[in-house]
C-alpha cells in the first residue's frame, strides 16, 4: 500500500508531460508575442538539441490541444496566442 505522506518522487505520466510540453509551448508563444513563431521555431526553441521524433511529436501535440480549447491560433506554419490567454497572462502575471 502506498503511504501519502511519502515524499518520493513519482514517476511523470504521460498527461504530466503533456502538460508541460502545453505550459512550454504557451508560455514561448506569450513570451514572444507579438513575433509570430512558426512550429518549426517552438519545437527548436522547446525541443533544442533533443529534436527527435518524439521531443518534434510532443510539441507538434501540444499545438494541435492548446488550438483545441482555444488557448493559441495556428495557420499554416505560424503559431499565436489566443487573445484569451494573452488576457489571462496579463492579469494573473504581469503586475505593470
């Protein structure tokens, strides 16, 4: 039986990278906005010398769901924040 108070470390799941590969790929396209990065920029700039099929994959993934529920616009090549999550950004983390 596993003791909750164990401070282990558990081992990352499948939706813990898929989540951080989504807060990587936010986080540079607000970061960089108003530039307009392409998939091939985000998965260079997340990916960097890792550029294998599943580090291209894992991004590639990332853009197709943060577009799912609206959080960034994809067209063509080119890959931009959503007004709604420049909205949120500006809010909840730049204190200007």
């Amino acid at each position: 039986m596993h003791d909750p108070d164990d401070k282990a470390p558990r081992a990352q799941t499948t939706a813990d990278e898929d989540d951080s590969a989504q807060q990587a790929v936010l986080a540079l396209l607000i970061a960089e906005h108003p530039t307009q990065l392409t998939l091939a920029d985000l998965i260079r700039e997340i990916a960097a010398e890792k550029a294998d099929f599943m580090e291209t994959d894992r991004v590639e993934r990332a853009v197709r769901d943060l577009g799912g529920v609206g959080l960034v616009h994809r067209e063509g090549e080119t890959v931009r924040p959503a007004r709604a999550a420049l909205r949120f950004d500006q809010l909840f983390f730049n204190n200007d």
